[in-house]
C-alpha cells in the first residue's frame, strides 16, 4: 500500500535551516507528482511546493519562493524540502502528498517550530 514517511522536522531559530525528507513507498514514484503541505495551528492546510515526475518543473507558494527548495531522488523514492531562512510564520506541521487513482495519501507529518 502506498506509504510517505516525512523525517526532518525540528526546532530551529529565525533564519536557520531545515532539510524534510518523504520516503514513499507502495506505488510508482518515478512517475508521480509529488507535493509538500504544511498546516499551522488555527489554519487551513496549504500547499508549499510541488515537483513533477522527473523534477523538471517546480511550483512553489508565494510565501516560501526564493527561500525553499523542492527536490526528488527518483532512485531512492524520496522527496526533499530544502527551507532556508526560516520565519516563526514558517512553524506547522509539513506533511507530503501523492495522489494515484483520485485518491489523495498523506504522510504523518513533521513539525517544524520556529522560534528564537
């Protein structure tokens, strides 16, 4: 069955880093677009970025341009958020996302609180 483990997340402070890792497993990844979300206390879930099947086209949230970076290793099934210059409005819980078939499947999530 289709599986997406996210790992990564943490406390960091404003301007650090993170890097999130989504291991999928149970369907064909190589061919699948893959998407980031993230959802803060009080608030809607919103789609930070996406990457295509080969990772040749990226979308990202107006929020976060310039300062995350989506990334995939089609050989290992995973996916990456590279987050740079992090803000405290940056702070909620990142979860990945495929879908196959019209089906949506979701990760457990990762926090990610930033905080001075």
């Amino acid at each position: 069955q289709v599986q997406l483990v996210e790992s990564g997340g943490g406390l960091v402070q404003p301007g650090g880093s993170l890097r999130l890792s989504c291991a999928a497993s149970g369907f064909e990844f190589s061919s699948s677009v893959m998407s980031w979300y993230r959802q803060a206390p009080g608030k809607e879930r919103e789609l930070v970025a996406s990457i295509s099947p080969a990772g040749a086209r990226k979308n990202y949230a107006d929020s976060v341009k310039g300062r995350f970076t989506v990334s995939r290793d089609n050989a290992k099934t995973t996916v990456y958020l590279r987050m740079n210059m992090l803000k405290l409005e940056d702070t909620a819980v990142y979860y990945c996302k495929v879908v196959k078939g019209k089906v949506e499947y979701w990760g457990q999530g990762t926090q990610v609180t930033v905080s001075s």
